[in-house]
C-alpha cells in the first residue's frame, strides 16, 4: 500500500488538494450565506423555524438527485457540486448559528439596549461572541459533512478524491480506495479535531 502511494503520489497528493479546495470554497460560501440569513432570521423565531424545516428537507434529499437536478441547468463539474454542497451546509450552519444566538440572554440584550446600542452592534458585539461555541461547532460538522459528499460529486466530474475512489471502483484496485478513503479520513478527522478544540477554547 505505501509503495503505491510512492509511485503514484502526484496523483494522490493532486486529487488531495482538489478535495481541500472544493471543502474551503464550499465552506467560505456557505459561511457567507448562512451569515445573511441569519442575521435576518434573528427578529422572528417563527421565520427562523420555517427557514430552517425547509434546509431540514433539503439536506434530506440524497445528493445525486440534487446533482441531477442542477446538471441540466449548470452543467457538471464544480458549478453544479459546490452550489449543492452550499445548500446542504446551511441546515447546519443556520441551525447552529440561530441556536447560540437565541440562547444568549435577554437581560444582556436589554443592558445593550439601554446603553444605547443599535441592533447591528448588539448582534456583532454580544450575540455573536456568545453564540461563537455553537457556531463553530456548526462549521465543524459542515466541513465534516461537505468532506464526504463531495467524494460522490466526483460522479459528475467534480473531481477531488472521490475520482480516486471512483476508479478504485470500476477497477477493484485496492489501493486506490484505500487511499482515497484514507485522505478522505484524513480531512475530515483533522477538521473535527482541530474545530473542537478551538470550541472548548472558546467556551473556557
């Protein structure tokens, strides 16, 4: 096995870094949208309920078929998988996110009210540093989850690891799925890890 990753470490490494890519343009994206929404949400709970069953439902959906749905207006490659992957990260990122902000509270919100905060600063400067724990941990489970669906967004020319696994497949070669199984692992448990420390630091 490690003599195969020797002779066919540009392949592997290549691939590698094509998965990291789709995650990190996927998870600055997703983080970016999921910011929006909520700030939206924040001034009606019956809005964010709705928001997020709806999310809840797309993330139910198995992900060949969103594939499938977009491929005929975006084509394949990464303009139809990274759109997907977006949509699918906002159940648990708005879910986190609305949930810290929620849980902050409300005597703290009103002190900042009769300082004479505006809404902006109470949600830049008391909300989001108090919900920062949830937050995080909303972006650890995204990176988590959009490391294995991208591996199946290969079967529409997203490319990543998921084409390493793909043609281990087609071919039964051991080693390829082994590794593309491997750095798949790789990326996901480094993610988790790293982002749960980086909670418990937060939350001390």
């Amino acid at each position: 096995m490690f003599s195969y990753f020797a002779k066919h470490a540009d392949m592997l490494l290549g691939a590698f870094a094509e998965h990291l890519l789709i995650v990190f343009e996927t998870l600055f994206l997703s983080v970016i949208l999921a910011a929006v929404i909520s700030y939206f949400l924040l001034k009606s709970e019956k809005a964010t309920n709705m928001v997020i069953q709806i999310f809840s439902a797309v993330y139910s959906i198995p992900s060949m078929a969103l594939f499938a749905m977009l491929i005929p207006l975006l084509g394949l490659g990464n303009a139809t998988a990274i759109p997907v992957l977006v949509a699918y990260n906002q159940y648990l990122l708005i879910r986190n996110i609305m949930s810290g902000m929620q849980q902050v509270d409300k005597s703290m919100l009103e002190a900042g009210t009769g300082m004479g905060m505006s809404h902006w600063q109470l949600v830049t400067r008391v909300q989001l540093p108090l919900a920062m724990p949830s937050i995080v941990a909303g972006i650890r489970l995204s990176i988590v989850s959009t490391t294995g669906i991208a591996v199946i967004a290969a079967s529409i020319n997203a490319g990543g690891l998921g084409k390493i696994l793909l043609s281990g497949l087609r071919t039964m070669n051991v080693n390829k799925i082994l590794w593309g199984t491997i750095l798949s692992v790789i990326i996901a448990l480094i993610a988790d890890v790293g982002l749960r420390q980086l909670e418990k630091r937060i939350r001390r």
